[in-house]
C-alpha cells in the first residue's frame, strides 16, 4: 500500500487526519437512505465541479476503473465509487501549483499544464467504455444516458498560459471548458485570496493580461471560475464578464471567515447575474480546526520525517497516522465533519436561492471531512437536502441542473467567430 502522491499542499495531510478520525459518530450525516433519494439521484445530473483525480493519473499503478479505499490511499474518486455514490461526472481539473513568475518557471507551468491536459484525454480515451468527454450543455445527459461518466475538462490557475495566452484557444480546442485565473498565491492574471486572511493584492484585482484572459473566455464559451481569486477579482470578473461565472469549490466566509470563503452580499451579486457557487468540503475552509503556525510546522516535520510519501510500507503509512493523531490531540485540533459541510451548503442556499447553487467538493484536492470521506457519500448531501424540505426539482437543480445550466448559458454567449477560429 503506498500513499497517493500528487496531492496539494496539505491534502495529504488532511486526508491522513480524516482516517484518523473515521470511526466518529456525532455529525457524520444521516446514517440512511430512503429510495426517494436514491431515485431523485438516479433521475438528476449530478456533476462535482471540482474533481482534482487527474493528478492520480500518473501515479504508477493508480488506476481510475479499480477501486480504491480512502482509507488505504487517501484517494477519493474512482469509477466504481462514483458508480456507488451516483456521480455522473463534473470537472477534471489541470491544476498547477503557483511556482516562480519568472521564464523557466513560465515555461514549467506551460509544460505541466498540457501533460496533464494529456493525461485527462488519455485517462478518457483508454476508458472509453465508462467515461466520455463532455464539452457541452447537453452532454451531461446524453452520456448518462449512455451508461457513461462525462468528463468536462478545467483548469485551477492560468499560470500554465502566462508563458503564451493564446494557448487558450488550444484548451478549448481539446476540451476546455472551465478556468479559474489564481490559486494560492498572485499570478501575472489575478491577485490570490490566500490562505485564511487575504493577503495585500498585487494588481488591485484583473491584471491587463488577466482581463484580457476574461475576455477571451468570454468569446469562447468557456465558464469563468472564481475560486481561489481575492475579493477584488470577484468584483471584477463579475463586473467585466459578459457571461455569468461560477465558483467551482467555494465556502461561506459568513459561516466561518476565512479567505477562500465568500461573503453573503458577494453571493447574492452572484445570483443576480446568474452565476452559480459550488460549495466545498475542505475542513480547514468550513471551521476553525484550531490549527497554529506551530501546530502546521510540527506536521510538516513529521511528513518530512517520513521521507518520499510515494514509498511508504503499510507499517509506515500507520505509523504516521497514529504521529499525527499525537499531534493533534496535543494541539486539541477540531475536524470538521457532515453537519459543519450542511452548515454552509444550507446558508449558502438560503443567501443564494437553491437555483445559485451546486456541488464542488475539492474531491482528491484536499475536500472531504468526517462522515464525507469519498464521492461513495453523496447520497448523504441528498438525503440531508430532502430532509431539510428542499423538494425533488430543487435537490435535483442542485445536484447538477445548476451547472448545466451555466454552461449553456455562458456558450450561448460565446462569439461564434471566435470560437470557429480556435476549432481551426
Ligand atoms: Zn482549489
């Protein structure tokens, strides 16, 4: 048994915490389903918005069609457990860490950006049988219909473009559909919101190269996804963009403040220019998990006493799970569970009106707490949904219907000129 290795920054971590504390009861969600909620998910398209697998792709022996154990590998999707929890698809995501904003690490980004580009179109084409590749509106159903999972392709942070934008109209051209401008930390497009409080922007928001990269999109029919980007960003994009945007993994900042999350008057700017919030699952975003510099640098020391996370034993993996267990109870660190992710999907319906929101669990990419493990718990969301009076079209809408909706909205917009002018 190894480690899966590709996660961000701290996903590995959180997933390691997660086993930890699996087991606990409180908070973990209804512990049944009733047939209502299994065939309202049979009828819905239910799409995540932010599947971050593709950086399992390449791990040597990881294979999306086998299933796997959270509880062995940390990971959270594959076909059989989307198959056991209904999902029938959403965006896979080119992610690449923020590095140097200099020409070598340009260049870097740019290479990253088309081998995993590769490595989706590989995953898809090498599984033609149960995945498709999903490029418009109607194809979420009409590959479910099918009996197959669609695969919608996005990308977390345009730094893979800073080197050349006009590779944008390549993306498209092999499937993209979805781009956020920023993740951690500023680019050359979009300041970052951080990673709890918002750090001082560098552009004040859009750079020039980050509006332009909107407007682009815009002509393309590519949705514009927010996540990640600073307050000033949202207020841009939602301003200069023809098209409504999206927020493919976001959290409600008046439930917790920090920020990665988005405030209630942000949310209903939203709405009201059509756009959706997808809400995550990232413990560290829905609570305070009582988490200090101290305590995060004691957990990075006990990765690093562990060497190449890759090679780790059956014997080891234990060993660092039982660490940080140690750690955690020596900081009192709290974990978010079931009732803490409903805590903010429900105030982000409430604020937003259930046709404003969807799912983007930042499943593989850190996402996930107690009692929500895998996409095998999804059922548990709609079971939650229906039990707190969301009736079968809203449940549905949010499921997936939101998203499609989005997607054609912002394709219509598209400039058929343009768009003929990238398929050439
Ligand atoms: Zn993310």
């Amino acid at each position: 048994m190894k480690f899966v290795a590709t996660f961000k920054t701290g996903a590995l971590a959180s997933a390691l915490l997660l086993a930890v504390a699996a087991g606990a009861q409180a908070g973990t969600g209804p512990a049944e389903i009733s047939a209502h909620a299994r065939a309202l998910q049979a009828q819905a398209i239910n799409l995540d918005t932010h599947l971050d697998t593709p950086a399992l792709f390449s791990q040597p022996g990881w294979k999306i069609s086998d299933r796997h154990a959270f509880k062995d590998d940390g990971s959270q999707i594959d076909y059989p457990r989307m198959v056991e929890g209904g999902l029938d698809g959403g965006f896979w995501v080119i992610y690449t860490g923020q590095g140097a904003r200099d020409e070598a690490g340009n260049l870097k980004a740019r290479d990253a950006g088309l081998a995993r580009l590769a490595e989706i179109r590989e995953m898809v084409a090498a599984n033609a049988g149960t995945f498709e590749l999903a490029t418009t509106a109607d194809d979420a159903a009409r590959i479910k219909a099918a009996g197959k999972k669609s695969v919608y392709i996005s990308m977390e942070n345009a730094y893979p473009l800073e080197h050349d934008p006009s590779l944008l109209s390549f993306y498209y051209r092999q499937g993209l559909r979805m781009i956020s401008l920023a993740h951690i930390g500023h680019n050359d497009f979009a300041d970052s919101a951080g990673m709890g409080v918002a750090p001082e922007g560098e552009h004040g928001g859009l750079s020039e190269k980050g509006r332009a990269l909107v407007a682009q999109a815009n002509r393309l029919g590519i949705v514009l996804d927010q996540s990640h980007a600073s307050n000033a960003v949202f207020d841009q994009m939602l301003e200069l963009s023809r098209a409504p945007i999206i927020l493919s993994h976001s959290g409600a900042y008046d439930v917790f403040a920090h920020s990665r999350n988005i405030d209630d008057a942000r949310i209903r700017a939203l709405a009201k220019k059509g756009g959706v919030i997808q809400v995550n699952s990232l413990g560290g975003y829905l609570i305070d998990t009582g988490a200090t510099p101290e305590y995060r640098a004691e957990r990075r020391k006990v990765y690093a006493s562990f060497g190449d996370r890759h090679e780790l034993t059956a014997e080891e993996r234990e060993q660092a799970k039982a660490k940080l267990a140690e750690l955690d109870a020596k900081y009192g660190i709290r974990k978010a569970d079931f009732d803490d992710y409903m805590r903010h999907l429900l105030h982000i319906i409430e604020v937003a009106g259930w046709e404003h929101v969807g799912l983007g669990a930042d499943w593989d990419g850190g996402g996930g707490v107690d009692g929500y493990e895998d996409i095998t718990a999804l059922p548990k969301v709609v079971q939650a949904l229906l039990d707190a009076g969301y009736d079968d079209r809203q449940v549905s809408a949010i499921l997936g219907g939101n998203t499609v909706r989005l997607i054609r909205e912002v394709q219509a917009l598209a400039d058929p000129e343009a768009v003929k002018a990238a398929l050439e």
